[in-house]
C-alpha cells in the first residue's frame, strides 16, 4: 500500500525523516514523498514534491554505492545543512559563536579511501559497500576519489586474489603520499612464507610505496611520506590522516590563527605531527598521543627537519591518563583534535587549568558541544568556528574552533 509523507528535517545521517518518525532516504526537507512503509522505513520511493534544493546526483553509481548520502541536494544546501548541524549542537548545550562561511575541499580530493574487495568465480569485486548493505558496488567513476586512487583500484585486486578468501571481504585502503601508493590491508589470510613473497612481489610489480597486511608491513620500496608543513614524516600503516589535504590545510589554518602568539604549545591527540610540526615554526611544542607509533613518526620527522623549533612527545592515553593542570601550566595555548568521542577527561584537567588559548579541533559536533560547555562553564568563550567539509555529499561535518580564557575568571 502506497502512503504519502511530508519530510520535516535531516537527520544526523543525511536521510529525511517525516512525522512518526519516517526514514526516506535521499530526500529533503520540505518535500512530498509516496512510497511504501516497511517498518519505519520508506522503499520504493517516488518524490511528488521536490525541494528547491534538489538536484541531479552527478554520479552514475549514486543510487547504488553508500559512499554518498547528499548528492541530490545542492552544495548551497548542503552547505547551510552542515553549518546547522553545529549551531543545533551548541544550541542544545545553550552554547552560540559567530560561525565562519563553511570550507568545502573540491571533488576528486580525497587522498585515501578503504576499497572492499571480494573474490568471486570470475576474479574480483571490488569498489564501496551499498547503503546499509553488504553489497559491493564498483566505482570507476567516483566523484570523491582522487583519480590516483581509482586508477590503483586494480591493485586492491590483485591483492584480493593473492590473499583473500572467498568466504570474507578484503579490506584494502589505499593512500596517496609523496612516495607513492601506500596500501594496508586488513582482513586476508593469514601470513605464511609463500604468502609473504608473493606479497612482497607484488609490491615490485605494481611500484608500491609500502604494504602492510594486518598490521604488517611485508615490504617498503620508499618512504610513503606525508608533508606536514614542511617536515616529511612516515605514518605508520592505517595512521589517522585527514581526508585531504585541503581540508587539512583549512584546519591548519584555523589552528595557526586560533594559537597565533604562543610561544609553548602542546599538542594534545597528536597524530603523527598535522598540527604539531607546523606549529614548531613559530612555537616550541610538546606533542601527546597515545599511539606510540605515531609518537615515533613524528619526533624522527622533526629530527630531519630544519628550521623549526623544539619539539618534544610523550606516549600516553589521554582518556586515563589526561594531562593535569600542573602539567599543562607552562604551556599559554593547547591545540586538542580528538576522535568522535570527544575530550571529556581531558577538558575536565583544561577547565581547572585556565590556560589562555584553547584550539579545538573536531570531528563530531555533538561531542564538541558537550566539551565546549564544559569550557564555558569553566570561564572560556568561545570565540568561533570555522566548518570544514572534507567529505562532500555526506553527513560528516568537521570543524576548529577557538577558545579564550576570561581575564575576570
């Protein structure tokens, strides 16, 4: 039985949601659907009424690959969608800030991608999973990819058929660096001695800069560097790195204005050095994380380097271990980029410790908003935010900000 609905908002997924609560996907507000009801699920969905912000998705494999969740809607839609996103996240923590125009990285950006590869009777499938799906679906003509990426499509396959099992999925992910194509498999077979050669031939064969299998690295022809302001560093396999290097250097930015002055800065959630290295230019830096790997790669980065001042690391978790308000005294700026769950315990330590300037980085607005009223409360303002869209045509909304600490507090 066909029903019809009228889609009230987007949810945090992208999908449109009617009263009931109505899950349509690949709709927009304000717009007429029909369609059948299963569950709280709308199928075979035929728009009545379209939204002025709808357009034509551009790319043939939209309705069946799940990389893309907005493609039907405009970029200014989008745009304005995200910005709301964090104003509705701060709103619910009775937070406000001046927002900055969003920052969009272009098409064809994204620098790495996690291609899932099965074997099949005839050789190899390989591309994205569908929406909520299983369901492999090839992507020759990506609009998201860098056009490096899906030309190395291939290799991720021929990995597949060198190690992978007819009964699981390969996933390969593959990324772009200055020494070429870095790739880290996950979820092959086990390693055995003709399985590794086989490997390492391979990584010859297609001019690899480096492959891990499981977290192992089988063979490395050269560095696969990353540059992170002007210091070369290797990232260990499956390192955080940001989505592309446009949207990095937006949050770059936006770091460099927020600590603009400091002379000691420590870097908390670290990574390999994206912001920590940069900002030795200007600052000595004493760079946190808690993977010890990347600890590892950023200070043999900064050892090569010329021209920057002292940098310093430490290996710790920051979600047992926070830095103190005695140890973050000497410091007159904090930069904190942490995953989506946010810096609960470590904003704790930073609301007691009062420093100057706090330079938030974050990848899940609502986590953001709770930490950022924990500031608040604690006698910072929250002088803006700038929102960074390094995933077009998705629901994943990025974003820096800039705290200052109240002289009266």
């Amino acid at each position: 039985m066909t029903q019809q609905f009228t889609i009230t908002r987007l949810g945090h997924q992208g999908d449109g949601i009617a009263d009931g609560p109505v899950y349509v996907p690949r709709t927009l507000p304000g717009e007429v659907v029909s369609g059948t009801l299963t569950g709280q699920v709308l199928t075979d969905i035929r728009v009545e009424t379209p939204s002025e912000g709808r357009v034509k998705a551009r790319c043939r494999h939209y309705k069946a690959c799940g990389g893309c969740q907005l493609q039907h809607a405009s970029d200014a839609f989008v745009a304005d969608w995200k910005l709301e996103i964090v104003r509705n996240a701060l709103a619910a923590q009775g937070l406000d800030a001046p927002m900055r125009p969003i920052h969009t990285s272009p098409e064809q950006s994204r620098r790495r991608a996690t291609i899932a590869v099965r074997r099949t009777k005839k050789g190899t499938l390989a591309g994205f999973h569908g929406r909520a799906s299983g369901t492999i679906t090839e992507i020759p003509d990506c609009l998201l990819l860098d056009p490096a990426l899906i030309s190395a499509i291939p290799v991720a396959e021929a990995l597949a058929v060198l190690g992978g099992s007819r009964k699981g999925v390969l996933a390969v992910t593959l990324t772009l660096s200055e020494g070429g194509l870095d790739v880290a498999v996950k979820g092959g077979k086990p390693l055995d001695g003709p399985l590794e050669l086989a490997l390492a031939q391979a990584t010859e064969k297609h001019g690899l800069a480096r492959l891990s299998w499981d977290d192992e690295v089988i063979a490395m022809r050269q560095a696969p560097l990353q540059c992170f302001g002007t210091v070369e560093v290797t990232p260990p396999p499956g390192a955080f790195l940001q989505a592309t290097k446009d949207g990095e250097q937006a949050l770059l930015q936006a770091v460099l204005e927020a600590t603009k002055g400091a002379k000691r800065v420590v870097d908390l959630f670290a990574g390999s050095g994206t912001f920590s290295l940069p900002l030795a230019q200007a600052a000595e830096v004493h760079a946190v994380e808690g993977e010890a790997a990347m600890v590892q790669a950023l200070d043999h980065g900064w050892r090569k380097a010329q021209g920057l001042k002292r940098v310093t690391t430490e290996a710790r978790d920051l979600f047992r271990r926070p830095l103190m308000p005695d140890e973050l005294k000497t410091f007159d700026a904090i930069v904190l980029d942490p995953p989506r769950a946010g810096a609960d315990a470590q904003v704790e330590e930073l609301a007691q410790a009062k420093r100057p300037v706090i330079s938030y980085v974050s990848c899940n607005p609502v986590t953001f908003a709770r930490d950022a009223k924990n500031l608040v409360n604690a006698g910072y303002t929250l002088e803006w935010v700038q929102v960074v869209d390094q995933f077009r045509w998705s629901s994943h909304t990025e974003l820096a900000a800039r705290f200052v600490q109240n002289t009266a507090s």
